[in-house]
C-alpha cells in the first residue's frame, strides 16, 4: 500500500497568515493528489483534485502544487471559516490512501 | 444535482454486523465507483474500498478483506456496506462518497452513519 505522510499534524495559525502543508507519499503517485477540508461533524470537502486543480467554487486563497512523491496545500491568507482539518488523498493505485490530517487551529 | 442519502445511525454488538446504505440520485449511478471511508472518533480519515455498480466490481483495503461487503442494486440506484464480525474499534461515522472521474477524487459525500459498537 501507499503511505501517505503529512505535517505537520497540527498547526496554530493566525488569521491573515500563509499557511503551508505538505504530503509525501511512500512511492510515485504522479498528480493523482487531492486534498479535503473537513469541519467537525461534516463530510470531508474536497479543494483540490489531481494535485493542483481548485474545484469548483474553492476560494483562490487555496492552491495545490506537486507531482511524483511531494504535494504542498497552501493557503494564502487564512479566513475565520478555515480553521479545520485538512487531509490529503491519493488516488494513483488501489487501495486509495489518506494522510494522518493536518487540524489547523487559531493561535 | 447530485445526493447521496445514507441510512441512519446504527447501535451493535460486539460480533455482530452492521449494512450501512447509501442511496444515490442526480445522475447516472451506474456511471460512477461508490467509495465508502470511515473515520473514528477524533481520528483521521480511512479509505475502507470501492464498488464499480455498472458491474459490481469491488476493491477492498487489505485491512478489512474478508469482513468487509459492497453490493448494489441498480434498480434502486444503492449502495451497501456491510461489516461484520465488529468490534469496538469499529466505532466510527461511516460516509459513502462517489469519485467524479476515472482519476479517483471523491466530490459528492454522504451525511455519513455513526456505527457504535458496544456491549
């Protein structure tokens, strides 16, 4: 299987900052990459597909890079409604892997 | 647009089995895999597998091979999961989610069902 890495796997954050998150997987995943935000009680949302597509209706604030083994979730300028949980998502090979989860909180 | 509705929450004994349905609309199901994840209480997210409902085709995480069931039934466009042997691990909300492509990324969530397992 393919492990997925993520850190970190907390991080206190003020409105306003960047925000860096980075996944490394065990092997090539290529840009078979997503990222979901999820808020507590909820389903998870997904923000970014195939490594550095913005779905639909995302915030640009959001934005996704990387191929092969290492992928980075940046978030511009952080809003009060994006302090949640954040994970990563391969899809290069059954059976489909996440990341540990990033829970980004307000410093 | 697209909905997926699942059953509601679920209370089981240990060694018992639990099926969790998701029903789909506003599209073609049979065009789309059904994945089902399941995440424990304040833990992360955890891909269990998929099912191609044109064909009913499965993949299942290594972790629950042998335990774990996914069905369909095109008539009235569902999808089931069924777990059995359960035990208290298995506490968990578990969601139904339907890929958008070939490429896998999962769009279109369930409101997911809490599966409580306790003697």
């Amino acid at each position: 299987d393919i492990q997925m890495t993520q850190s970190p796997s907390s991080l206190s954050a003020s409105v306003g900052d960047r925000v860096t998150i980075t996944c490394r997987a065990s092997q090539t995943i290529t840009n078979y990459l997503n990222w979901y935000q999820q808020k507590p009680g909820k389903a998870p949302k997904l923000l970014i597909y195939s490594a550095s597509s913005l779905q639909s209706g995302v915030p640009s604030r959001f934005s996704g890079s990387g191929s092969g083994t290492d992928f980075t979730l940046i978030i511009s300028s952080l809003q009060p409604e994006d302090f949640a949980a954040y994970y990563c998502h391969q899809t290069y090979m059954v059976p489909y892997t996440f990341g540990q989860g990033t829970k980004l909180e307000i410093k | 647009q697209v909905q997926l509705v699942q059953s509601g929450a679920e209370v089981k004994k240990p060694g018992a089995s639990v099926k969790v349905s998701c029903k789909s609309s506003g599209y073609t199901f049979t065009d789309y895999y059904i994945h089902w994840v399941r995440q424990a209480p304040g833990q992360g997210l955890e891909w269990m597998g998929r099912i191609n409902p044109n064909i009913g085709v499965t993949n299942y995480a290594q972790k629950f091979q042998g335990r774990v069931s996914m069905t369909r039934d095109t008539s009235i466009t569902t999808a089931y999961m069924e777990l059995s042997g359960l035990v208290s691990d298995d506490t968990a909300v578990y969601y139904c989610a339907r890929d958008e492509s070939t490429s896998g990324w999962l769009h279109h969530w369930g409101q997911g069902a809490l599966v409580t397992v306790s003697s």
